[in-house]
C-alpha cells in the first residue's frame, strides 16, 4: 500500500509540474507593463554582421495588444504585424508587407488573415496562421508558418544568459497562381520575461541566418540612428 502511495504522489507531483510549466509559457513572450510602452529590439546576424533587423515592439495593456514594425539595417519599414491577446495566447489581427520600388518608395501590401494562432500559452500541439495576399512581382500569395513547442534550453547571446523556451517553426509560401512553393524553417528562442531573443533560419540552398538579441533600444535612440544614417 505505501509504494501505491508513493507512485500516486510521485504521479501527480509530475502532472502538476507539468501544468505549471505549460501555465508559465506566458511568461516567455513579450511583456505588457501596466502602461504603453515601446521598445527596440537590435537584431543582428552572427554570420553576417552587416545583416542587422530592429523590431519596434509597442504594448498596450489598455487594448492588450502587440503591435511589431520591423526595420531593415538602412531603417526601411518592411512588415506590420499586430497581435491581440487573450486568455488562450496571441492571434494575429493585421498584417502588412512593404515593398520597395524602384524610385525607392515603400509599397504597401496588406494580408487577408486566414488562420490567426501566433503563439499559445498552454498548448503542446501544432498550430499555425497564415495570410493571403498579392504582389506585382509574384501575384496572389500565401504565407503559413506553423510551429510547435521544442524544449527548454539555456543560452548565452552577446554575453547574457538566457532561460528559453524554443520553438520548431515551418514556413511555406505558395504561389497559388502558378502552384509553386517555397519552403524553410527555423528555431525560434523566446526568453522569459524579453520575448524573442534568437532565431536560426534555414534555407534550402544551404544558407543559414542567426539573427541574435544584441540590445534594446529606445525610441529616441532608435530616431537618432534613423536621422544619423539618413545624413
């Protein structure tokens, strides 16, 4: 009977650990403060420095949502990606690509959403979005990324240390007016408490981009190196 016992306490303990974990894969994601915030994350390619991204990260605890403007190393606006939260994870609401033309204006193209889970907080399965959209260059499109729940892993990017919780994500763009499709994949590392720190992307022609956490900006900080590189 006291082996019984023990096995029993032995299982639930593991059971409400693993609960627990999975209820804390919150925590991983970008924060919300109890006010409005913006901040800049630095990317920069560790196989090719000169490759650098900065994600303007704007939280609104009022409305709950996540609004992510990506920026190319020269400070070009190249993706709108907004989020709203709620108590199952974060679902993607808008979605805008922008293209540059030829006289070197931006061009905007908006994605019709069609799946919208970006991120669950307790949720071990596969899930996906994906948009719809068309270019001049390729015509009607669609992007899928699906991803799921790889482990837990420690790591160190630019001399800190991170607990991270890593994600496999499949990406699959289609062509749907000639059938074609291309597709890669990546790791994606999440830190507690930072959001995205890192992620290894790899193509199928070999090339691999490792896109790492170099620092935080300002918004302040981020408009004067704008204004610097546009002198």
């Amino acid at each position: 009977m006291k082996i019984i016992k023990n096995t029993f306490l032995l299982i639930l303990t593991f059971v409400i650990s693993n609960c627990s974990a999975q209820l804390n894969y919150k925590d991983y994601y970008y924060p919300i403060g109890a006010k409005k915030q913006v901040n800049i994350y630095k990317y920069v390619d560790k196989n090719n420095p000169n490759n650098i991204e900065y994600w303007k990260v704007t939280t609104n605890p009022n409305s709950n949502k996540i609004l992510t403007e990506s920026y190319t190393t020269d400070f070009r606006l190249y993706n709108i990606f907004e989020e709203q939260l709620n108590e199952n994870g974060a679902e993607v609401i808008r979605y805008a690509d922008f293209n540059k033309s030829d006289d070197g204006k931006n061009i905007r193209i908006d994605g019709t959403i069609i799946d919208k889970n970006v991120y669950k907080w307790a949720d071990d399965s596969k899930f996906k979005y994906s948009v719809k959209y068309s270019t001049p260059e390729y015509g009607n499109e669609k992007f899928i990324k699906e991803r799921i729940k790889n482990r837990i892993e420690n790591i160190n990017v630019h001399g800190t240390d991170y607990s991270t919780l890593v994600f496999m994500d499949e990406y699959e763009i289609k062509s749907l007016d000639n059938d074609q499709t291309y597709e890669f994949y990546q790791l994606t590392y999440y830190a507690k408490g930072m959001g995205m720190v890192k992620y290894q992307r790899y193509h199928p022609d070999g090339t691999t981009i490792i896109l790492e956490l170099e620092k935080i900006l300002t918004e302040k900080e981020f408009e004067k190196l704008g204004w610097k590189a546009s002198r």
